[in-house]
C-alpha cells in the first residue's frame, strides 16, 4: 500500500520499463498495491495470499499499462505532438477531420459593463467513435469531462510543453479525467 503518490509513480514508471501487464490492487482498505504479469495469475495470488472471496463487491483490479500497443485516436482538431523528455518529437498524431466536440449553449445571465455574459452549457458529444479493443482515443477535455463514468478509452493530452511565446509544442504524456 502507498503512502504517498511519488512512491506509486515511482513504481509505475520501473514497472513500465518491462514488456508486461501492469495492474494496480484495490480492496476494501487496501489500495494502492502495484503487480505485475497476466490477470489469471494475479487473480490466483490473491486468493492463495489474501484467502479472499473474489467479487466485484470486496476489491478490484485495474490494468494500468497493457503489454500490448495500444492504438492512438487523434479527435482532436489539431495534430499532436509526443515529445520525449529533452523535447525531440517522438510521435505525431494527425487530427481527425471530424473532431469529438460537445454541444454549447450559450445564456446570456447579464453584463460586465458594456459586454454581455453568458452561462455555457455543455451538452451531447458529437462525432465521438464507438470503442475499440485496445484504443484509446484523444480528445479535448470538455469532451472528455462530458463522458466521465460512461467512456475509459478516452485520454487527453498531459505536461504540455510551450515554447517561449506560449505557443503549444506538444505534450510528454496523457491523462484520464
């Protein structure tokens, strides 16, 4: 179990560097714990250490990094860049030409001043393609934000790097919501 979150990060990145399904332990209680190897004989030390009965109620188990390439989806209305860490473009991922987007309405609720303000209310998705078995799918956050608890196959883009100007040059990674 972790205490902290470096500690956790930590042993994700090492368990990273091996060609292996990563998973992460959680049980009622417990959290936290990182294993390593295909799901069967991960349920099977479970049961011989732990002696639990294993329902969906009592604990879980969630892949954190399969061994195999996942498929990345650009639905984003722009090209990605994946940078390394001394900022070299390891990957570009071409924008799709018919982004994800939500729907937006707009309320005017009164002013600042002479300008108006409005509420911005987000709605359907649009344009967002039917899952994939190992594909995730980049998308805005908005869009992401909007299928919270109902899509786990989409990603946004994470530690995005800027140049001097503030322009985006791309990002180190991806992120849940």
């Amino acid at each position: 179990m972790y205490d902290d979150r470096d500690s956790r990060e930590r042993d994700i990145r090492i368990a990273m560097k091996k060609d292996i399904d990563i998973w992460e332990y959680h049980s009622i209680g417990f959290h936290g714990i990182i294993l390593e190897g295909p799901k069967e004989k991960i349920i099977k030390e479970i049961r011989e250490n732990d002696g639990e009965e294993i329902s969906s109620e009592n604990w879980r188990l969630d892949l954190i990094r399969s061994k195999k390439k996942e498929k990345l989806v650009n639905l984003t209305p722009h090209d990605i860049n994946i940078l390394g860490e001394d900022g070299e473009i390891l990957e570009t991922l071409p924008f799709d030409e018919l982004p994800a987007r939500c729907r937006v309405e707009r309320h005017l609720i009164g002013g600042i001043g002479n300008y108006p303000l409005y509420e911005s209310v987000f709605g359907d998705v649009g344009n967002l393609f039917n899952p994939e078995e190992n594909t995730l799918y980049v998308v805005s956050r908005i869009v992401a934000e909007a299928m919270k608890g109902e899509r786990t196959d989409l990603i946004i883009p994470e530690d995005i790097v800027r140049d001097e100007t503030g322009q985006i040059l791309g990002c180190r990674g991806f992120a849940k919501v």
